[in-house]
C-alpha cells in the first residue's frame, strides 16, 4: 500500500508540480524585467517572513535600488532594519 502511494507521489511531483513551476518559472522570466526581479528580491528584506529568518545582517548593497527608489540612505536603513530585526527575535514576537 505504501509503496503504491510513494511511487505516485514522486510520480506526481515529476508530472505535475515541476511541470508547473517549470511554466510558472517561465512565464516570471518573461514578465519581468531583470531588473525588476533583481528590485523584487530586495523586497524579501522588508517582508514578516524575513524576520525570523534573516540571521544576517543586510548590506547597503542589498537595499541599494528599493533606497535608491524612495531616496532613502541604504546605509541607515541596513541599521534600522537589522536593529528591527534583532528586537523582534529578542521579543518572540510573531506577526
């Protein structure tokens, strides 16, 4: 019974879900503009998940275009972000 059931789970994942993150992978690529992805990876910084698991410290050149795009200074938004980020693991707060 179990190996029916572990068999179609792999063949489902290599049918089904790769193939789908596959286009999904695709259709990102040609929707957005490498340099629109490269804006929407800094965004990760700024997200609840990131809190928990953002252990290191962000760069100035991490940030660099989303502080560029607001006029902000990169190097004390890295500051206020990682001062953030240190109070909310201390707090055990969870948004």
């Amino acid at each position: 019974m179990f190996g029916w059931m572990a068999r179609n789970a792999v063949r489902w994942r290599v049918e089904t879900f790769i193939a789908v993150a596959d286009a999904v992978n695709k259709q990102m690529a040609s929707g957005f503009a490498e340099q629109q992805v490269a804006f929407m990876a800094q965004l990760w910084h700024f997200t609840p998940r990131s809190l928990p698991e953002g252990q290191k410290d962000v760069k100035t050149g991490d940030v660099a275009d989303i502080c560029e795009m607001y006029e902000a200074d990169a190097d004390e938004v890295c500051r206020e972000l990682s001062d953030f980020k240190l109070v909310y693991r201390l707090s055990d707060l969870k948004l």
